[in-house]
C-alpha cells in the first residue's frame, strides 16, 4: 500500500449526540490537543457495503440505547462522541464487517496521513482477520490488509470467527491508533483508542438476513406453484397446502431436510414425508424435537371480539369490520420474546383449531424500527408493516377463520377454537 499524506479534508459526519458516553482514556490523555504529527483516525462501519453472516445497528431510541465513546478533545468536534455500533454474529460461519478508516482531526496544512491500528478483542477465543478491501466485494484471493500501514480512506473488512464460543456470547472489539514515526522531522508518541464495537454471537431464536434469505426463496417457489392453480399434482388446486408449505418455510430456514416435510420440484417426488395431520399437531412434534423455544396457545375469543349483533349474516369480505381485537394479549408475547435481540425471528402461527397454517416473520435487526410480515402457500399477505401494529395484522388474517366457526358452530363453539404461536429457534 503506498504512503500518502492526506492533505485535504475529510468528509465529516454529523454527530450522534451524547447518549451514554464513556470515557476510556485518562483525564490526562483527554486534554490534549491534537497536532499535525498524529494519527487520529475514526474506524467506523462502512454503510455503503453489506456485512456477510452478521447484523449490524447503530439503532438509539427508547427502550434501546446505544454506548457512545468519548474519544477526547484531541478530536474534532464532530468526531468526540464516537456511536459504538452493536453487532451479532453468526454462530458457525465466518462474519464479515466492512469497515472504513476516517480522518478524525483535521489541522490547517500538511499532516501524518497514516500510521498503526491494532484490534483488541475482549474475548481471546475470538479470531480476527483482516482483508484490503480496495475495489473488492468480498471476492476469493483477497489480499490481506496491512494494519501497520493504515491510512486515512481506507476501507477494510474485519473477520470474526467466533465458532469457539457458545450462542448469545457478548465480547467488545476496540481499536486502537498509533503513529507509525514517519513524520517529517517529529514523530507522534500518542496511542489511543478509535473505535470499539459490542459483539454478540447469534442466540438459537434468532436467524441472520443470509437464514432468512433461504426462507425467502422457499416462499416464492412454492407461491409461484400455487398461485398457477394447477390441476394436479403437489400443489393441485383441491389441496389445503397451508400446513405443507409452512413445514417447507420452517425447513429451508433451518436448512433441515431431515426433521421437515421436503419436495424436490425437479423430480416431481417427496423426499420427505411428515405426519402433517393439523398445525398445532405439527408444531407440538418441531417442539418436541427442539425447533421451539417458546409458544403461545390462546382462545380465539380472547384475542377477536364481535362488534355487530348481526355478524352472521355479514359476507367473509366484510368480517373485519365486525371483530374488533384485544390488544396486548399478542404483542406482550412478542415484546419478552424479541427485546434486546437484533435480528429476525420466526414463528409457526395456527388459526381456529388449525383451520389455517401461516409464518410470521419479524425483521428486529432495527429495533427502532420493527417490521413484521405473514405468509402463506400464497406467499406475502396483506398483514404487514410496523410491529406496532401487529395484531391489527393477525386480526385481519384470523377474522374469517373466527367467523367461519361463528357462522358454522353455536355462539357456545367460539369458547373452544384455539389459535397459537411457536417461536422457532435451532436446537
């Protein structure tokens, strides 16, 4: 890597404000001012690439605060409060995390460009890499990134292999900066810290973007199939595929073929048959293997409420208006199972005793900014959006489930259908 001293100026960001500031340097330390001789980098997430087999959130909000770094006076001010991006990892694959080596002081004139970075990982089972990621989008044959000759603009990409330590373990990377004494007539002797990031191996309920990937590809095959109504066939059209096509979901997001019903389409044969008689017969048998780490079971009625005397005689396009839903009894459930886990999660959901099968899937990877989705043989339904507004969601997909027994069963039949939940989790 060539040796350039940077001489113009960078491209600032806006700070994030204070949060939970931590001072990790000396009083000392911190009081200093900053000189040309420096090396003052930020190592920061590079937001215009991708992690691989990790999550990455600088999410701050109610409910989720994010540490901040205070890096010291010998900092522009822009650069002070340093946000400590929080991470999960996967458990048995190697994460990759763009990085980008920014300017953090910028002084009138010439100044030392570059100098030496060191990682220190909390844990030391934790194995760090490190790749040049000049011009590369995480290619073969990479060339490995010089830590001893870092420079400001670079941009890297930091390796975390964690395989050695167990799900749900918390270790912090920090970084550090030194002058490497190249400097033109002085030399630096300043060594501080530049960036940190809080790591967290993938717990078994919760799956990273490339898992739920997977899970994606499965919901538009089988959705193209079925949607193609055809007369024969695995999907035929007289077939209620809802509780086949949510095992083959479950499945390809666990990549298990073994413990899950499986169709290989080229061949037109089942490779592998499950006993799939109803939902909550299904889901009791996955738990019962491993695949759930919590569930809810609850009486229809105590989650959809009719509003209208006359609800049997109003059409199923028109059922939503006559239930109205009883909230928290859903969310509350959801809330204990996601909160301080970034990432998604996935749930195997069954309606009025098993009269419909569905996915519901929940993208926390932004907890600020939860998302939910449920699907279907028919891939993505019209319930989704906002977590906050999930049970308006299920209200929606059960509605005509519920009235279908209302209008097929005495009042007294409402008391007895169930609906449920299962958290999926690898076992």
């Amino acid at each position: 890597m060539s040796k350039i001293k940077a001489l113009g100026l960078p491209n600032k960001i806006k700070a994030l404000g204070l949060g939970n500031t931590i001072e990790l340097r000396d009083s000392k330390t911190a009081t200093v001012e900053g000189n040309r001789y420096d090396f003052l980098p930020v190592v920061k997430i590079n937001g215009s690439e991708n992690p691989k087999n990790a999550i990455v959130s600088l999410a701050d909000c109610a409910g989720y605060k994010l540490e901040y770094l205070n890096l010291g006076n010998d900092y522009d001010k822009e650069w002070k409060n340093y946000p400590v991006s929080n991470i999960v990892i996967a458990k048995n694959s190697v994460a990759r995390i763009p990085l980008l080596v920014k300017m953090g002081y910028d002084p009138v004139g010439w100044q030392d460009g570059d100098g030496i970075l060191e990682f220190k990982s909390s844990n030391t089972s934790v194995k760090l890499k490190f790749i040049d990621n000049d011009d590369t989008d995480y290619d073969n044959d990479e060339d490995k990134y010089d830590l001893k000759d870092a420079e400001y603009g670079d941009e890297l990409v930091l390796e975390i292999d964690a395989k050695a330590l167990a799900r749900g373990t918390k270790f912090s990377v920090s970084i550090f900066a030194s002058d490497d004494g190249d400097g033109i007539s002085s030399s630096s002797k300043r060594k501080g810290i530049c960036g940190k990031f809080n790591v967290k191996v993938v717990e078994k309920d919760v799956f990273l973007k490339e898992e739920i990937g997977n899970l994606d590809s499965m919901i538009k095959l089988i959705s193209s199939k079925i949607n193609s109504k055809p007369n024969t066939g695995e999907y035929r059209k007289s077939r209620n595929y809802c509780v086949f096509a949510t095992d083959r979901f479950i499945g390809a997001l666990l990549n298990n073929k073994k413990d899950f019903y499986t169709y290989n389409d080229d061949k037109d044969i089942v490779t592998n048959l499950e006993s799939l008689q109803s939902g909550t017969y299904r889901a009791e048998n996955i738990r019962k293997k491993g695949y759930v780490s919590n569930y809810v079971i609850y009486k229809d009625n105590e989650l959809l409420k009719p509003i209208h005397a006359n609800i049997q005689k109003i059409q199923d396009d028109l059922t939503y208006d006559a239930l109205s839903i009883n909230k928290g009894i859903l969310m509350n459930f959801i809330k204990k199972d996601i909160s301080n886990k970034l990432g998604f999660h996935v749930y195997y959901t069954t309606y009025s005793d098993d009269f419909h099968v569905q996915t519901l899937i929940i993208d926390n990877s932004n907890p600020c900014d939860a998302k939910y989705r449920i699907v279907d043989q028919h891939g993505e339904t019209t319930s989704n959006g906002k977590l906050s507004a999930i049970e308006e969601g299920f209200k929606n997909q059960s509605s005509w489930t519920y009235v279908n027994f209302y209008l097929n069963h005495n009042k007294q039949a409402l008391t007895k259908t169930i609906s449920s939940l299962w958290k999926i989790q690898r076992n």
